[in-house]
C-alpha cells in the first residue's frame, strides 16, 4: 500500500512537470505531431521507471532507461536549444554540468571505499575525472558570464547606431508653440497576436478556455502598438502609455526572466529603428528628458516598456493596477520611485461614478474602466475644439465600440462584467458629446491608420479634423452600436504554410 502510494506521490509530480513543460513548447510553435511524438515517449519512460513490468517481463529500469530515457534526455535537450535556449543561459548550462559532475565524483568515491579491489580503484579513478570535469565546467561558467554580457552590450550597441541614423535623417518635424494643445500619434511596433485573442471573445475566448485556445489556435495577425505624445502649453511634454522599448522587440530572450521567456513567444514584438519612442519624439521635435508625465492606461507590458527611457517622469497609474496587474516588474526598474496613483475623488463624470480632474482645470481626466487590467483607465484630453478619449486597451479598435458584435479575450467571471460596463459607459459617453473622439492602441483598421495618422500629422486636429473622424465612425457604426455591412472582421490565413493572416472586413 505504502509503495504504491509512493510511486503515486512520483507519478503525479513526473506528469504534472511534463504537461507544463508540453504546454510550453506548444506555445513556441512546436508542432503537435512532433509534440504527440515526444509526450508519448515521455509517458512510456515514466510509466517505464514506476512500473516497469507492466511493459513486459523482460523490461528492467535500465533497459527502459537506455531505450527511452536516452532518446527522451537528447529529445528534451534538442528541443530545449532549437526553442528556448539564449546565450544568457550558457552560463547557468555550464554550473548545472559541473554541479551534476561533482555530484557523480561524490557518489563514485564513497562507493569505491567500500571496496579494496579492482573495481574499487576504477570507482577512485572515475571519481578524480568527473571532479575534474566539474571543477573545469564550474569555471567555464563563471569565466563566461562576461564574454555573454559583452555580446548583448554589442548587440545593443547596433541598435543604438541604427537608431541615430534613423534620427538624422531628412522629414524631421520642427517643434511650433503657438499655445495650442497638441496630440500625436505615435506607432510603435507592433504586436503579433492570435486572432481570436483580438476579436474573437464572442467565439468563447474567455476565461481559461480562452488560455486553452490560444495553445491550440495559431490564428496569428500582427497589431500596431500606439502611444500618444501630448504638449500641453500649461501642463508641458506628457505621454499616454509608451509602447515596447527597443530591448523587447530585438533581445526578447534577454530582457525577460526565464518564467517570462517560456510563455511568451520570441517574435512577439516588431519594431524597426525610426519606430523606437526615442526617435519618434526627435522626430517630432522633442526630446524624450522632456517629457513630465506619462499616464498608464494599464500595466501591460506593450505600454509601459518605454518607461525605461523615461527616469524623469512621474508615472500616474491605478493603484490597483500596481498592486495586482505587474507581470513584469523589470519595465519598472527606473520609474518605481515616481508612481502617482490618482485617488479618483473629482466626483462622477457623466455615467463614469468616479473620475480625477488630474490638474483641477478640467483639461486632462482621468476615467476608470476597469477589466482589461483591475486597475484600466481611459484618459479624457481636452483639445481647443474637441476632446479626445485616449481608450487603452478597454476596447482595441473602432469596430471593437460594436461590444454585441465584436470582442476581444476577456478573463471571465467579474473582470469580464466590468470590462463589459466600461465600454458602455465609453459608449454613453460619445454618445452624448459629438465632440469626442476616441483614440485607440491597437486599431488596425483604416480608421487609425489612415483619418487619425493624418488628421493629427500636426498634433492639432481642428475642429473640422474632429468632426471628419466621428463622421467616419457613423460610416462604420449605427447610433445603436451595431456594425454597418462592410465593417464585420474577419480571419483570412496565410495564402502558404505557416505565416501571419490578415483582417479583411466584410
Ligand atoms: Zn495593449
């Protein structure tokens, strides 16, 4: 009784650690055959080693160790060099090797003392050379630390250059102060994401399920990352969010810790030199020391990575966001001292029950709507002929305002409630001001791309640049907020192989 609830005590740990370690490099892209091929060898080398007579009489624990474990430990290292390995993991490699060396000279040498015979010296010498190894292995891997260190600094150092190329050349904007209040657009990258994550929350990506299928579905689209630059003749130089920066684009493996590095994919960001918020902001006629005030819509991680260019600034942001939102503190690192969380206390603001008149003059507000992010909000900019509704990622797209139609992953339970009242009230609100118009992070609709890019190429819109942009949004949504036809997104796959699909909407 007691042996078999042993071996259950291995088995449930051995298969739990396997399912983990499947899920893994299904989300690297692993195909499923090769994936069914591997898992079944690992079932058979666990099974193997429990219970070894269950495969036949003549099965022993070294026979399953040799014709299943050998092929399971190359698989696994194959696996794990073609689809996670980074060359900041050299070093860690290398100590694991000399650690497990050591632990082998440990255990040859206290068996080669109980014995005086020949088997007892070759147990001695065995010992000598795998404490040798070690010690050797052990050495490699501190005296590599830096030559890693050195090629990632070179790595960077390329970036760098590339980016002051991409500052210097010609189409630079001059800076004007005239007193108006400025908005511009600022593409930076993009985001390669599964379709259904973006538009398919209708379809059952909720909650766990929604998890699930991004495991299985590799759907794929990639998806522009916007932050807004603000120049506000009171308030100065501020950002609404501020992209990836240019490490998670082009270091992914290096910038993220290893738990990080396994559930993300290495390709999950794009940007190109003149794409970097440093370069956009030069471009613009700003420097990115300038800048005073960032607002985080939210805590993810395609919005606050540019906070590393940013040591200056004082970050305001939800308290709740902080507390429960962070899945990756190291965007953080310069701006941990210089958070504002905003109290909400300026009283209600049309449906919105609480909101902060950030500055007590009415020109900037802040609205919570939570759901993407415990603690998401929208920020309300009030322009000299209109405002503005920065969204965050409460709705990604203009077809997104159709919320009976079209919609993103949500988590489920509670947060997916909440997300759902604060589109209504984003609804509610342009209902009842034509003068709104809301800004997105990810639209990649023609919407952003095209009216919004060149309405704001200025910063200032106009009066009859606001109106032009709500006048499209009547092309694309009823009063009741339902899609027009021409305006339903749709998944179209890659016309070969493997490879990102694209939206057409119909
Ligand atoms: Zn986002």
């Amino acid at each position: 009784m007691l042996k078999i609830l042993g071996k259950i005590g291995l088995l449930v740990p051995a298969l739990a650690t396997a399912t983990v370690w499947l899920v893994v490099l299904r989300l690297k892209n692993v195909p499923v055959p090769l994936l069914g091929a591997y898992g079944l060898l690992l079932i058979g080398l666990v099974a193997g080693l429990l219970w070894p007579g269950v495969l036949g009489r003549r099965v022993t624990r070294r026979r399953v160790l040799t014709f299943v474990g050998v092929p399971v430990g190359l698989g696994t290292l194959a696996l794990y060099l073609t689809v996670v390995y980074h060359v900041k993991d050299l070093p860690m490699l290398l100590a694991l090797a000399g650690a497990a060396c050591l632990a082998g000279a440990v255990s040859a040498l206290l068996r080669g003392r109980r014995r005086a015979d020949d088997q007892g010296t070759r147990r001695t010498r065995r010992a000598l050379l795998l404490g040798g190894a070690g010690l050797v292995l052990g050495m490699l891997s501190g005296l590599s630390i830096g030559p890693v260190e050195r090629q990632r600094r070179e790595m960077l150092a390329r970036g760098e250059h590339e980016r002051q190329a991409a500052m210097r050349a010609p189409g630079a904007r001059r800076r004007i102060t005239d007193g108006a209040v400025r908005v511009f657009p600022i593409h930076i990258g993009d985001t390669i994401v599964t379709y259904g994550q973006f538009y398919g929350g209708l379809d059952g990506w909720e909650g766990l399920n929604g998890y699930l299928r991004t495991l299985v579905d590799k759907a794929q689209i990639a998806v522009p990352v916007y932050a807004y630059l603000i120049d506000h003749p009171r308030h100065g130089p501020m950002l609404v969010d501020t992209g990836v920066n240019w490490e998670q684009a082009h270091d992914h493996d290096g910038y993220y810790d290893m738990t990080s590095r396994l559930l993300t994919e290495r390709d999950e960001y794009r940007m190109s030199p003149g794409q970097d918020l440093r370069v956009h902001l030069a471009r613009l006629g700003y420097d990115v020391k300038e800048i005073t005030t960032v607002f985080l819509t939210h805590v993810h991680d395609d919005h606050a990575g540019g906070l590393r260019y940013l040591p200056q600034a004082t970050v305001v942001m939800d308290r709740r966001d902080w507390k429960h939102g962070v899945l990756y503190p190291y965007s953080f690192d310069l701006v941990k001292d210089n958070l504002s969380f905003p109290a909400f206390d300026s009283g209600a603001f049309g449906t919105f029950p609480a909101s902060q008149d950030y500055f007590g003059d009415g020109s900037l507000v802040l609205l919570p709507t939570p759901g993407h992010s415990p603690g998401h909000m929208c920020v309300l900019l009030r322009l000299d002929t209109g405002s503005v509704l920065f969204m965050g990622d409460t709705l990604y797209t203009l077809s997104h305002l159709a919320t009976g139609q079209v919609r993103q992953m949500t988590i489920g339970g509670a947060d997916t409630i909440r997300q759902l009242e604060a589109a209504q009230r984003i609804q509610q609100l342009l209902s009842s001001d034509p003068g709104v118009v809301p800004l997105f992070a990810h639209d990649n609709t023609r919407y952003q791309f095209d009216l919004v890019t060149s309405t704001f190429t200025d910063g200032t819109p106009g009066a009859a640049g606001l109106w032009e942009l709500r006048r499209h949004m009547q092309t694309v949504l009823t009063p009741e907020w339902r899609l027009r036809p021409g305006h339903t997104p749709r998944f179209v796959a890659p016309a070969s192989g493997p490879g990102l699909g694209k939206v057409e909407f119909r």
